[in-house]
C-alpha cells in the first residue's frame, strides 16, 4: 500500500512528550482488551460537549419548550459522532493533527489566521468554564464571583502534576469527573419525576422546530454550543498517543477502537445535556418557570420545586466537575494548536498561564463591574465566538480527509463525503445565523 500523502513528509510529532506513549495489544488480542486499551480519548474529548458553556442553552430550551428540544440535543450529538470519527482518522493515518496539517497544506498567512481564529475560540470556551466553575464555588461555598474567577488560575498547578504522571492519569482523572457527572444528574432525573413518555416523542424531530422562532433559536443555540472547534484539533491528537501498528491493519484497527471510544463517550455526553433539558422541562415547564436560563436561577429554584433538598447542591457539583474536566482538556488542546500551527514549543505552565489569564482578566472585570447578570452574558458571547471559529476547523477536516492523495486507502468513501459536507454546511449556516441573530438583537 502506498503511504498516505505527507506521512514522512515533515518532522515532529503532535504532544511530542506522551507520542506513542501508551502500548495497545498486538492482534491476538481479544475485542476488550484492545477496547480497553484504547478507551480514555474520547472521554477528554466528550467533555467539550458538556462544559458550563452548554448548558444555558439546555436550560433554556427545556423550561420554555418541554422535552421537544431533545431531538436537536440528539441530532447535535450525531453531528458531532461523525466530525470526531474523521477527526481521529485523520490523526492516525496521516500522524499529523488537524492544526499541523493546516500548517503544512496552507500558506504561512493562512496558517497564522487560523490560528489566531483557534486562539479565541480556545479562550472563549476557557472563558466559559472560568465562569461555570466560578459560578459553582459561589453556589456551594457563597464564594464572591471575582474571588472565584481569581481561584480558577490555580488549576495550572494541577494541569502540571498531571501532565508528570502521565496521560493516563489525566484520562483517569477526566473520567472520574465525568462519572460524577453523570450520578449527579442522573439523581436530577429520577428527583425531577419527566414524563418519560414526553421524553421519548421529545426525541423525534418535529416540524414546529424549524416553523416556531423562539423554539429555532434555541434550537441552534444547542447546536452551536455542542460542537466545538478545539475538540477537532484535540482528537486528531491525542488518539496519537497509543503506539499505532504503521501499517494499513494496524490503522484500520486504530480508527475503529477510536471510533468506538469517542462515539460511546459521546453518548455519555448526550445522556449530560439531555439530562440538563428533561430536568429543566420536568421541574419549570408548565409551572411557572418558562423563563429560567439563567444557571444560579435554575438552581436556586431546583429546591423548593423539586422538593429534593440534595437537587441543587449536586447541580452545582455537576457544574464545578463540568468546569475543571473542560479545562484540563482546554489545556491539551492549546498546547496542540500553538505547536501544530505555529511549531512553537512552550512550557506547559507558561501555555496554561497564558490561556487562563486571556480567559481570567475579562471574566474578573465583568464579575467586579457588573456581577452575575453580566458573567451570564459573557457566557453566552463566549459560545457566539465558539460559534463563528467552528467553520474554519470543520471545512480544513473535511477538505484533507476526503482526499485520496492524503488519505490513501483510508479517504472517505463517496457516501461519508456527502454525509460530510452535508453536517458541515448545516453547523456553518445556522451557526451564521445564530450570530447573526445575536448580534443583531432580532
């Protein structure tokens, strides 16, 4: 077989510290062993799609229209199942993650923008577990919002002894926070008493999604808030740190542990912000509630609507897990761009203290100047940028894995290129939209 495009084409290897750090079993290996040792990517990239930065939109979405909304939550989860799959495919046939690939396929000015357009989107999503985990702390322990900005800076420390231990030690660490995810929420369920019937035709796409306006912004306000650029570049990444077999049945049985990896840790990621939409429907809906978006709101009514004492302490645990899994993975995928696009190497902590204070120093003077209402909305121009950068990593995706030169063997097949730029142009149009309609008041 001849090997795919610029394989052996340029040097350097993507997070060159853990690359090819972690052994898989050879071939006579059964199916769960080899699962096994490929299980924990996908779990770093799940996270991404359950940050605080999501979950205004679910709370919206659930207390204004029910449970109608989680068929958008679940076709958004498809969506995104699908760009990771190509995303790790790229990564493991080619060795280059998606921003070197930029930089080797691009112009140096084209390169650069891309990457300054990365830089804040990475910010932006930082940004909004700034706020998520600052918001949490408050809610737990009454800590002031602007001591809570300040105390997110600390997690650097953490990201350092991590990243000393290994990766899999942050893969562990993120799947402990997802787990405790995933209880506290599954408590809110049960707590919360759905219609479980509502539930099941909530998750069948309805006409009065698209026809309805209220119910369409929010609608690709959840789809603009899911899918996140940085998870792009992270996966093609960090599915390179398990010791790939270089020859064509060794990256075929790659792509498809990884694609089983992300595509079960996604589910989980669903199963959160379904979660936060059936919990917001069940206790707001119809009572009196329509109206809560808001996080603190939302949780200062759990409460006395739930009647469950334990309900809003474990949605402000959820929401602090949320935040700190986020920004471990924020960091990872920092270090990826900055070194993929640009070939800059840094320290870890001088990467992390960088991307923090971008994220700390707006979200510090917002809570001082003008506190909880305006760190509300600094959260949901966060997933405005999110929104506007996400094109220039879906498009760049598309455009190397659909080609045979690059891809070999493994380019996508004729159907997966439709179904490709079919996903990628509805995320950019109503991506467009929704900043257009957020920009412009309407």
């Amino acid at each position: 077989m001849a090997e795919p495009g610029w394989r052996h084409a340029r040097s350097g290897t993507s997070l060159s510290e853990v690359h090819a750090s972690i052994p898989v079993p050879g071939p006579g290996a059964t199916f769960w062993q080899r699962f096994r040792a490929y299980w924990g990517p996908g779990l770093l990239v799940a996270v991404g799609y359950m940050d605080p930065g999501n979950w205004a939109t679910d709370l919206a979405g659930g207390a204004r229209f029910g449970y109608t909304l989680l068929s958008v939550v679940l076709l958004s989860n498809l969506f995104a199942m699908l760009l990771q799959h190509l995303a790790a495919k790229l990564g493991i046939v080619t060795g280059r993650d998606l921003a070197q690939a930029c930089r080797d396929n691009y112009s140096k000015p084209v390169a650069i923008s891309l990457w300054v357009l990365c830089e804040v989107a990475i910010a932006a999503c930082d940004l909004a577990e700034v706020i998520g985990s600052a918001i949490a702390l408050n809610l737990l322990f009454g800590l002031p919002l602007p001591w809570g900005v300040a105390f997110t800076t600390l997690d650097v420390l953490l990201v350092l002894l991590l990243q000393n231990k290994g990766f899999k030690m942050i893969e562990s660490l993120i799947a402990g926070l997802i787990f405790l995810i995933f209880v506290c929420f599954l408590y809110e369920i049960i707590a919360s008493h759905p219609n479980w019937l509502g539930i099941a035709a909530g998750l069948v796409p309805r006409l009065e999604v698209v026809t309805n306006p209220g119910m369409l912004y929010v609608a690709i306000g959840i789809l603009g808030a899911t899918v996140m650029p940085h998870n792009l570049y992270l996966h093609s990444s960090i599915v390179q740190v398990r010791q790939i077999e270089p020859t064509e049945a060794g990256r075929r049985s790659a792509i498809k542990f990884a694609t089983i990896d992300s595509t079960v840790a996604l589910f989980l990621a669903f199963f959160v912000n379904a979660a936060i939409l059936v919990t917001a429907a069940a206790a707001f809906h119809g009572k009196g509630h329509e109206d809560v978006a808001d996080i603190s709101d939302a949780h200062s009514l759990l409460t006395p609507v739930l009647g469950a004492s334990a309900a809003s302490v474990l949605f402000a645990i959820a929401l602090l897990a949320s935040g700190q899994s986020s920004t471990l993975t924020g960091t990872l995928a920092g270090q990826i761009v900055m070194e993929g696009f640009l070939n800059l190497h840094l320290k870890p902590w001088v990467r992390r203290l960088i991307t923090r204070l971008v994220a700390v120093v707006p979200a510090l003077v917002v809570a001082i100047l003008y506190g909880e209402e305006g760190t509300g909305k600094l959260l949901v121009f966060s997933q405005v940028v999110l929104s506007l950068q996400l094109s220039f990593a879906v498009v760049p995706l598309v455009l190397f894995t659909n080609d045979k030169q690059k891809m070999g063997v493994f380019v996508n097949k004729p159907w997966l290129r439709i179904t490709a730029w079919a996903v990628a142009g509805l995320i950019m149009a109503l991506n467009i939209f929704l900043l257009w309609q957020t920009l412009t008041g309407a």
